[in-house]
C-alpha cells in the first residue's frame, strides 16, 4: 500500500473530483459515512456523542457524521470550533443539512462554553485534517487541551488534530489531540509511523473512501506500507524435485561466552525460514550449546575461547548473518573487517556488528554494496553519531542507505526498510510482545536465510521484515504480550509463511 503525503494526498482528492466525476460534497458524503459506518462498530447505540467540527473540510465530515448519528437515534450535539479561519464551502452545506436535520449546533469561539463531557460520552474529532497549515493556536488549542482533559474516548476523523501528516518537530505536544482510535481516509499517514505520536493516534485503522485507484496506481510514492497482499507474490514457490542445495546455505557468525542463545536463535530461524543447510561459526564456548540445542545445523567451532578470532572462509556460503551476541573484543574487530572487505556473498550486518561499527565509523566504507544493516534507533544513532527526532531519524535512514548503498532495516513497532533509490516500506505486522530479548536474533537469521535462497536483498528485507512480525502475531494469539519471547517467534515462522501464503489459515483449524 502507497503512503502519500498531505499535498499529494490533496492531488489526489482534486483528480478523483475531476475524473469520476463526483462532487466535492459528494466525495466528503462518502468519506464521511464510510467513517460513521466504522464508530456504530466501536459505541454503543445509546452513546452519547459530541462532535467538536473545524471550519474546514475535516469539520465538515464530521458534520456528516453528527447528522447521519442523529438519524440513527444517537444523542449527538455539535461544536463548531470557530478558529478564525472562513467556512468551507462543503462545510457550509454540510451544516445546512445538519440544521434542517433537526440538529441545533453551537458555536465555540470561547473557552468559556467550553461544555461538560462526561467520561462516558464520546467525542468526534474533526477540527483540523490534512489540511492543517500551522500549530493550533488560540480557541483552537484551549479546545484541544480540554479534550484531552476529559478522559473521555475520543475518535478522530482522518488525522488526530494539531497532528502533522509528516514532521510534528516543532508542534507542542499538549496541542494535539490524544485519540483512543483515528479513522483515516484512504492512506496511512506518515507521522502514524513514529512511536512519539503513538499518544495521539491511539489504534487507528484505515477507511476505504473509493479515491480514484487509477490515480493512486499511476502516481509514484516515495512512502509504502508492507501488507500480506504485497508479500504473498514475492514468496517462492517450492518444487517437487528441489533439495537441500537448491535452498543455499547460510553462515551465521555470532555469539561468545555467555551469548550463545544468540547465535542458536539466528541459526534455529535461518532453518524455519528455510535454508537448505546453516552453519554457525561461533568460539569454543558456544559450540556445544549451539549444537545441542540445534542439531540440524553445522558448527565452525572458532578457535577463540570466548570469542570470534577468525574468518571462517565465506566462498562456501551463499549469504551470511553477522553480529548476535558477537560481542566487541578487539579481534572480534578485526573479525568484521575482513569480512567487510572480502566478503563477494549477500550479508545481513546486526547487534554487535553495528556496535563494531559504531566504535569504528571508518568501517562503513567498507559496507559491500546492497547488504542489509538491521539496528534498532539506538544502534542507528550510535552508527551516525547523531541524536534525531522520529521524523529525523526517518531522513537520516534514507540517506545513510543512499550514502552506503544498503538496506537499512530500522526496527521498531512499524519498522521501516530504506533502500538506496530512496523509496522506505513501513511493517504492518507486529506487537508490542516482541520487545524482547532475541527477537532481532530472530530476524537476522530469517533474512539471511531468504537471501540464500535467492531472494534479491530488497525482497529478502522486506519478506523477512512481515513474515518476523507476522511469526510474533502467531506467538500473541498463543501468549500474550508479556510472555511472548523470542523463541516462539522462531517456532511460528512455519506458521507465518501459511497465514501470508493462504489467507484463510488459521492457527486453530
């Protein structure tokens, strides 16, 4: 799924008006009944519901949404946020028709008639849009504050107001409103990405409003979100006649005393995403649990005691995943470097080969071409030296992968896969019960082990990416979020790969 920005979102309003043909008022009906179809799912019918309506176009959906509550018997009563800002011309129809509906709106261009919302009741939150120009200020941000006082639920209407679709660097946080679900028309916003507005956005879904899908085919995006209809044709089909070598063979260089789970965990998800064979190359400390615990996997035993003091030759694999529980000893150093300089195979770069990185920086010229680095935010600001906001940060992603002609996988609730041309996918799978230890080992593997079998890196990133989240999916139905450790993830990589292949599996037929 494409995700566009405020501006080109606003193109593509202006085309799907001009080529269905539809009405501008027509289009705002449809937007806002496919929204009102989706809050008689989430309330209950005798909810009482007050609407705070900008003067703009997301005011006047959320009119509609008053007046189509109204005729389905919900208390409903209207406050218009008067900003300062000149009614819309759809809005100005939307509030005749709301009037001669029977439904009396206020007019709130005063705190002061601010009114009383119990707990109980919910708020719909259309004052500002996509349209959003500037920081609410005066009227506009007294209301927003008192929404937020009230505890009660809120539902926003496209975008939480006084939230940016893209960069909110510079918006105070207490002018915004912190919704408990946003309905959002058509797109995923970008700032939906970012953990720190995860306060605003609450759970939000995504409501189809029927925008013009030659359009959106044609127009090109810089942004995208991973779903299963996106990953399903990029799996590859087995054939009746393969083996283990057509599937390649994986090399896993990682743990050291006292981490060799790390290096079983890699090793153990290299196998389930379904590589043909995997060897781990690991020190003398790690060789016997890694083997006991793995006995489908060979072991390079490292001549290091406690940890990896040698390059084991790379010419026999067909990708490697470097880094789990490597640990950062000096030769460990050395290690990584030679690798970086002669390996001629795929490689996925993680955990402590980025901290390797990041204590030499001169190490990220050597980076071959199209390898995959997957760090979390902190290993990413220790690799770039910088400390960023989440919209930064997202910058700074594309451009460290343009800079190093990598992938650059930066982990996290929707975690984003940068490519060098520019263009970033967003994961849709996922849960918080995979902030866990090992669960980044886990990935390592699985994306190691796509890429020898043949996935080219972008596929293999982005594969490994949905079918990690969609495995740790499989683990919360089973679990919960507080139980789920890594090594469930692992067990239900089978499980992901059917649940992405045949949608109609399920864990429990």
């Amino acid at each position: 799924m494409k995700i566009f920005t405020s501006s080109e979102i606003r193109e593509i309003d202006a085309a799907t008006i001009a080529l269905e043909p539809v009405t501008p008022g027509g289009l705002m009906e449809r937007a806002a009944t496919a929204a009102f179809q989706k809050i008689k799912e989430y309330i209950a019918h005798d909810s009482s519901v007050t609407v705070f309506a900008g003067p703009g176009n997301n005011g006047g959906d959320g009119l509609v949404i008053a007046r189509l509550l109204h005729e389905e018997q919900h208390p409903v009563r209207v406050y218009i946020v008067e900003t300062g800002a000149s009614h819309s011309n759809e809005f100005k129809l939307n509030a005749d028709r709301l009037a001669r509906s029977g439904v009396v709106s206020f007019t709130l261009a005063d705190i002061s008639l601010f009114p009383a919302v119990s707990r109980n009741e919910v708020i719909i939150d259309a004052i500002f849009g996509t349209g959003l120009s500037k920081p609410p200020s005066g009227i506009s941000a007294e209301v927003i504050r008192r929404i937020n006082l009230t505890g009660a639920n809120v539902i926003s209407i496209d975008v939480p107001s006084g939230l940016f679709c893209e960069d909110n660097t510079d918006v105070s946080r207490d002018t915004i409103v912190r919704s408990s679900m946003t309905l959002t028309f058509q797109f995923p916003k970008i700032s939906f990405m970012f953990a720190g507005n995860d306060d605003f956005t609450g759970r939000w879904e995504v409501i189809d409003i029927g925008l013009h899908q030659e359009t959106i085919n044609k127009k090109p995006s810089r942004y995208h979100y991973i779903m299963r209809e996106d990953v399903t044709p990029m799996l590859r089909k087995r054939r009746k006649f393969d083996h283990k070598g057509t599937y390649g063979h994986t090399l896993i260089v990682a743990g050291s005393y006292g981490k060799a789970g790390a290096a079983t965990l890699a090793a153990g998800a290299a196998l389930r995403t379904g590589a043909g064979l995997v060897t781990v190359h690991t020190p003398v400390a790690a060789v016997l649990p890694v083997q006991a615990a793995l006995p489908e996997v060979m072991v390079s035993p490292d001549p290091g005691a406690e940890f990896i003091t040698s390059v084991p030759d790379l010419s026999r694999y067909d990708s490697a995943g470097i880094g789990p529980g490597m640990g950062t000893d000096p030769d460990s150093h050395n290690v990584l470097k030679t690798i970086l300089e002669t390996a001629m195979i795929p490689l996925v770069l993680d955990a402590d080969a980025l901290n390797i990185m990041a204590q030499n920086r001169e190490l990220l010229r050597l980076i071959p071409p199209h390898s995959i680095l997957t760090p979390h935010p902190g290993e990413f600001r220790r690799l770039t030296g910088e400390d960023m906001t989440d919209y930064q940060l997202l910058d700074r992603e594309s451009r460290f992968a343009a800079e190093h002609d990598c992938i650059l996988v930066l982990k996290g609730a929707h975690t984003s896969v940068a490519l060098p041309d520019g263009r970033i996918f967003f994961n849709s799978t996922g849960n918080p019960g995979m902030a866990t230890g090992g669960s980044g080992d886990v990935l390592t593997g699985m994306i190691a082990s796509l890429l020898a079998q043949g996935y080219d890196p972008v596929r293999a990133a982005i594969v490994g990416v949905y079918l990690h989240g969609a495995a740790g999916d499989v683990a919360l139905r089973i679990h919960s979020e507080e139980a789920v450790i890594a090594g469930d993830i692992l067990m239900n990589i089978g499980r992901a790969f059917r649940e992405t292949r045949f949608n109609n599996f399920s864990l429990y037929l």
